[in-house]
C-alpha cells in the first residue's frame, strides 16, 4: 500500500523549541503517526536555541525534520517577540517560513497528500499554494489541514504590511486578509484550507460562537462542514506513574498503596498534617483569569474550613498571587500554595492529590485532567472545551463517570462538584474502583493520531473534504 505523505508545519517542535502546548503537539503526533504508518515529516523555523548541525533532524524512529534558515529572521533567542513585545518583523519572518516550507517539499522531492498547518504562523500555506503555487503540478494534490490551538492569536499586522507577503492588493479583501482594516493572516489560512480542526469537539463548536469565537466566529461558520475537533493527547511515556523518577514512590493500578505513600511524602515536604484519610486536592495552573480562579476565591472560606487539605502550584497574574498568599497565611494548617513554575513539584502534585481543580472559563483542551488519570487522580472540571469532552460525571449505580463536573460558571456549583466528590472520596468500596478505572484510560497520542490518520484520508481522497 502506498504510504500517505503528510507534511506538519508548524513555529514551534517539542523538544528543538517550545513555548506552549503546540511545540507538544508538533513533537509528539508525528511519532505517532509515523507508528501508524504514515510517511510524516515535519518542517519549522531554525531557531537560535535550535542546537542541531544542519538543516534536518530526525525524532521518533525515522521522521524527518526540516529546518528552515535565514539567519537575519530566527537566529535570535526568542520564538516570536522580546520583552519589548512581539519582533516586528512577524509578518516577513513566517511569509519567508510559509514560502520556504513549499520550496523545501521541492528541494526533498516530496509531494505532500497533506501539508498539516497550524496556527497563525503557517497560514499563509494555504494561501500561497492557491495563488503563487496555483498551477504548479507538484502541488497538484496536496491538500491543507489547519488546526487551530489558539485562537486569540490570529497573526493581525498592520495594512502598511500587506506588501510583504507578496501577494496583489486583490485579495486585501473581505473575504481574505482583510480584517477590520488589518491583515489578519489566520483569517485569510481558514479561507483557504481544506479541512480546519481545533483541539477538542467541543471547543470546535465553542468557536462557532461569539464569545469564542474571537470575532472570527463568523469565518469558521462558513468552514462548518470541514471543521471538527480533535481531543490532543498526553506523551505516557513522560507521564506514566510506573516509571516516574520524580515522584518517591513509583506505582501502578495493582501497586496503589504506593499512591498514598507519595500522598504522605509531599504532606511532609510541604508542612501539611500527614494522614493519608485527609483528602488532598491539587491545583496546578496558570494563574489566569481563563482558569477560573475567581470561582475558586469565592469559595475558599467555605472550602478550607472543610476536612481537606488543598496544594496549589502556579504562577500569572499578580492579583492571583496575592489571593493565594492570603489563603496561605490565613489557613496554613491546611494549605500549601507554590507560587512559581516547578515540573518536578507539579509531578509529585499529580501523584498525591486524590482530586484536581480544574473550572476554567474556557480550556480549548486541556492536558491537566489527562494526566490526572493517568496518575490515578480525580478532576472535578467545569464542562468547557476539552474538559467537556474528556470528563464525565461519576455515576457507580449507571457504572459511568471518570470525575465530577458542572456546567454554568457559578461559584456555588463548583462547590457542589468538590462536595459530591469528597462525599465518594469516604466510600471505601466506591472511591478505589474509581481511581483504578480512570487509570486505564486511554488519552495517549496513539488514539489522537489515529483520528487524524482518518482525517487525513479523507481530505486526500475527497475532492470536497468530509
Ligand atoms: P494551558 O496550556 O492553558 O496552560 P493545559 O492544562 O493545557 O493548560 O497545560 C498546562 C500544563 O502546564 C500542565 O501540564 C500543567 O501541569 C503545567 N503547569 C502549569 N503551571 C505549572 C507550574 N506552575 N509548574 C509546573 N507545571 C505547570
């Protein structure tokens, strides 16, 4: 069978360079595909903290990644901006990127079914291979996927711009580039894609609305028969509770005691009463209003004057900080809050707590309650986005359920949520079965891949995708 080429454009590839969740994705779903089957490579930007020889790499067992160089646009230590803001050469640098990923399929001699974009930065592909590339027979049957990971980020500039992305003025228009009197580069992407995806189903019909949709609502309401969602998944190679060397004692479903040695271990490093019977409950979040912490304030009294103990690990908005260093300072006994950035605490987090906050506002898809699974760890989640489509209220009499969630944004529901999971956490014959099941969970790359894998086929082998 011939192999299905995919190309993935993306700025940013976990492990060469990552400032957020999409460097996962990129770094991740290849090797995943490529265990499916698939002929993936992978192409993003050589930049300053690129440290490989060369302009190819390779991860997983043999999928190539390409780099694309030009020392004046990337050799330089940040991704997209300093602290003085965003570079100003955005625009040129990800044209130059966008122009430079087609021209290297060339160079390889290799004719994507799929050029798989996402984000902002790789939008202009789609654009440039309907236009400059129209009647270029090497791209005769390549097809675009876009997916959305962030859709407050569109990629806007300024009109004085448009020149440099090469194209007539033709398609400075309203229904292309055009955006209020700016060019907005994801905008003109969408219009041009075959297939667009976002991260969860759910968030894909978040965005359709106008308090999601980021004034791009209307836009992807046109691509609605080709747009879908997509939950991510978690590397269970990096979280995996078998062989964590982060946390002090490693274990499995059939080793949980060892889950609450690690409970004991952590109520001792953080100055907590040790006893394992004390429900414990982690938080391990940007401090963002996105997050829900608002909802969280407003029922820390009621909260903490419970029998519980409650660890929080975060950094962000300064008046999250001062909200949590008053929590601390008023229930000490009972409270740890670690403000700062700690992957080997957040492990250890993960391994203790018997439930997880998570009551965002909004959560396009959400990694935190996958890997509260996997480590056997309840999350109590407000039903947005991917928390939606990944947690599901427990139910033991209907034998459903893997947390406890609710749905509109009020302080007293996720309360309610907390007391109905802490009312289970005392049944000793419920909560251990609980804890098992959503352990055997699948929320690997390999079941995500495998979605795309049938995207993917369909847009290749469909004149009109889906
Ligand atoms: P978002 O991408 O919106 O921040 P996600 O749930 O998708 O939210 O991913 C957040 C990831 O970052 C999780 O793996 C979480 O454990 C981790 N994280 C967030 N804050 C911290 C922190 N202060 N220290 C360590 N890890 C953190």
């Amino acid at each position: 069978m011939v192999k299905l080429k995919v190309l993935l454009a993306a700025s940013e590839v976990a492990p060469f360079a990552k400032t957020g969740g999409l460097g996962d994705v990129a770094g991740s779903l290849p090797i995943a595909l490529e265990e499916l089957g698939v002929d993936v490579r992978v192409v993003m930007p050589k930049y300053g903290c690129v440290k490989v020889k060369g302009d190819k790499a390779v991860i997983g067992k043999d999928v190539k990644v390409y780099f694309i160089e030009n020392e004046d646009y990337y050799a330089r230590k940040e991704l997209y901006g300093d602290k003085f803001g965003d570079y100003h050469d955005n625009l040129e640098r990800f044209a130059f990127f966008s122009k430079g990923v087609l021209e290297r399929c060339k160079k390889e001699g290799f004719q994507p079914d799929i050029i798989h974009c996402n984000d902002w930065q790789t939008a202009l592909i789609p654009v440039y291979l309907n236009t400059l590339y129209k009647y270029d027979q090497f791209f005769s049957k390549t097809k675009v996927l876009f997916t959305i990971h962030n859709l407050a980020y569109q990629g806007l500039f300024s009109r004085d711009e448009y020149p440099k992305i090469g194209l007539d003025w033709v398609l400075f228009n309203i229904e292309c580039f055009e955006f209020y009197g700016k060019v907005n580069l994801m905008k003109a992407g969408l219009m041009y894609a075959d297939a667009v995806t976002t991260v969860s189903p759910t968030h894909a019909k978040e965005i359709l609305t106008r308090e999601f949709g980021c004034g791009l609502e209307g836009v992807l309401k046109n691509k609605e028969h080709v747009l879908s969602g997509i939950l991510n998944g978690i590397d269970y190679k990096v979280w995996n509770p078998e062989t964590d060397t982060k946390i002090p004692r490693e274990y499995s479903v059939s080793t949980l005691d060892d889950k609450y040695v690690n409970k004991e271990m952590l109520q001792k490093e953080l100055g907590l009463k040790i006893d394992r019977e004390i429900p414990m409950i982690g938080m391990i979040s940007r401090l963002a209003d996105q997050k829900g912490l608002d909802l969280l304030a407003k029922i820390v009294e009621e909260l903490l004057s419970l029998k519980v103990q409650f660890v929080l690990l975060g950094t962000g908005d300064n008046k999250y900080h001062i909200l949590f260093e008053k929590m601390a300072n008023m229930h000490s006994k009972n409270t740890s809050v670690n403000l700062r950035f700690d992957a080997t605490l957040a492990q250890k987090i993960y391994a203790a707590s018997d439930l997880f906050l998570i009551p965002s506002r909004y959560e396009p898809c959400g990694l935190a309650q996958m890997i509260s699974f996997r480590y056997g760890t309840i999350p109590v989640v407000r039903e947005t986005g991917g928390l939606k489509d990944s947690v599901k209220e427990f139910n033991p009499k209907a034998g459903e359920g893997n947390g406890f969630t609710f749905s509109e944004y009020r302080a007293d529901h996720l309360f309610a949520a907390i007391k109905r999971a802490l009312a289970f956490y005392k049944n000793k014959t419920v909560w251990p079965g609980l804890v098992k099941s959503v352990m055997a969970l699948d929320f690997s790359w390999k079941r995500s891949a495998a979605e795309y894998l049938k995207l993917y086929q369909r847009i290749s082998q469909n004149n009109k995708p889906m």
